[in-house]
C-alpha cells in the first residue's frame, strides 16, 4: 500500500478506471455474442443486433477500450457474416 499522498490517490483513480473499462469490454463482448447467436438463429432480423453491436464497438474505441484497427476487423467480420445471411 503506497504511503504518498498522490500514490494513494492514483489507486483509487485507477481502481475506478478499471471498473469502468471491465464494464465496457463486457458490454461488448456480450453485444457482439448477442449478434452472432441472431446471425445463427435469425437471420431476417440480425441487422439490428449487428447495428447495435456496432455502436458498441464504436463507443469502446472512443474510450480507448480498444484500437481502431481491432474495431475495423471486428465490424468487418459481423458485416460479412450479416451479408452472408442475407444472402
């Protein structure tokens, strides 16, 4: 346990950071399996959870969650399976 009054400070700073970016990556991860399992189960009606996991993955680049090029692939994957779905 740090003595120094910043040290100290800097704990707690990165233990809420910590929360909040264990929450983003959860959230995401769970919207991209939404999305898969509706891509498997129902495929008329899987643009809305692509779309929504989409916006997920979006928000958790914005939050430097993740990298743009890690969001790039993972968007292009669930746009390519929602096309072949479609298709």
């Amino acid at each position: 346990m740090p003595n120094i009054k910043s040290a100290k400070k800097r704990v707690r700073v990165i233990a809420t950071k910590t929360m909040r970016n264990k929450s983003v990556r959860s959230d995401l991860k769970t919207a991209i399996k939404k999305a898969d399992l509706s891509l498997k189960n129902e495929p008329d009606s899987a643009a809305e959870s692509v779309r929504f996991a989409m916006k997920k993955i979006d928000c958790a680049v914005t939050k430097g969650i993740i990298h743009k090029n890690q969001a790039a692939r993972k968007k292009s994957k669930l746009q390519l399976k929602l096309n072949r779905a479609a298709g």
